[in-house]
C-alpha cells in the first residue's frame, strides 16, 4: 500500500481514552486508533475508518509494559506479521529512540529524537499553570527517522494546540527495502503513544 505523504497524526488529548487519527496529504483518514486504558499488556486495534468498523491491524506488546516491549504488527485480514516497533532500551528515558524490523526481525529504521533538551523543557512547561501550556505551543519536538546506514529519510514533527497534538510525518527521500509506507505509518502511531506514556 502507498501513501501520498506528508501523513498528520491528530492526537485528542480531550478524549477519556487516548485516540489517535491519521490522514495523508489529501486529507483521507488512513488510520483511526483508540488505545485502551487499563491494561498491563497493550493491544491495540487500528481501523480504517472513523466509525472504527473496518479493522485493519492489531499492535500487540509481547509482555507487561517495559522499555524493551517489542510491538508485533499484524495484518488483521490474513494475519500476516508486517514487523514491529520497540523502544531502544534504557537510552529511552533521556533521549527516544525506536527501532522498525520487519516481520523476521532485522532493523529497517531507527526514529531517534533529534534534541531532548526540547522534551524536558516542554514537560517542565507542561505543569506550570496556565502559562506554561501556551508557552509549550511553541516548542516542537523534532525525531529523524534513519536507514541502518544512517541516512535520514524522514522526519517526525509534532505541533501542539489546546486540544489535540499534531504529528507530521514528512519523507525527505525514499524508504529503506523492505519498509512498507503501511508499516511507516504504524510506526508513527506506536512512537505517538509511546511518548505519550514517556511525559
């Protein structure tokens, strides 16, 4: 499946349980996630619709939440593995980064946070009253997503609002063989919740 990028993540920061929308550059929703609250092993149902009636892929976590949790993606129609998502180890209380593999398990990419300086100030500023929230709107932070080589091909901004997150994913150069767009997006929706649980 190929995706017409930039693709936006919208996150309701609102809404009782997380939910998460994700829509290409014409504006078509590709994605419509809600991640349940309560419970100590994620798994997340991805759907292609608003409604959530079409589900598409199923994000599992493979134990109890944890820095190294491996989340496997499914293809809910066949039940084919498309790869997973994990957090890159300790690193990830400093600076996020995560790595994408593919269905066997080799890495496609890394999305590592381009300056966590910008993540405490805008965590700080998040609990100072009133001010603080507005201040925030203008700190933005940034994570590169890079081949095994290094080289970065695509880039995640977020952008805050008083009632959602906004996330663009931009592709500054071709993906890596083997990373699906479909298996990109994901990815984007999975670091969105996963720095969601970091804050």
């Amino acid at each position: 499946m190929t995706y017409q990028f930039p693709l936006r993540a919208t996150f309701r920061i609102l809404a009782l349980s997380p939910e998460l929308q994700v829509a290409d550059a014409n504006e078509q929703i590709l994605l419509q996630v809600k991640q349940k609250l309560l419970t100590l092993r994620e798994d997340t149902t991805v759907f292609a619709d608003v409604e959530k009636t079409r589900p598409l892929y199923r994000m599992k976590a493979d134990r109890i939440i944890g820095f190294r949790a491996v989340h496997a993606v499914t293809r809910i129609e066949d039940g084919r593995p498309l790869g997973s998502i994990r957090a890159a180890g300790l690193r990830s209380i400093w600076r996020a980064r995560y790595e994408i593999t593919d269905a066997s398990e080799n890495t496609l990419a890394r999305i590592q946070e381009q300056n966590p300086w910008t993540k405490v100030i805008d965590g700080l500023l998040d609990e100072v009253p009133l001010i603080g929230p507005l201040v925030a709107m203008f700190i933005n932070p940034r994570y590169s997503v890079s081949d095994e080589q290094g080289r970065m091909f695509a880039q995640i901004l977020k952008k805050r609002s008083f009632v959602a997150r906004h996330f663009t994913l931009e592709r500054l150069e071709g993906s890596p063989v083997g990373l699906s767009d479909e298996l990109l997006a994901l990815a984007l929706v999975q670091v969105i919740f996963l720095e969601r649980s970091r804050q």
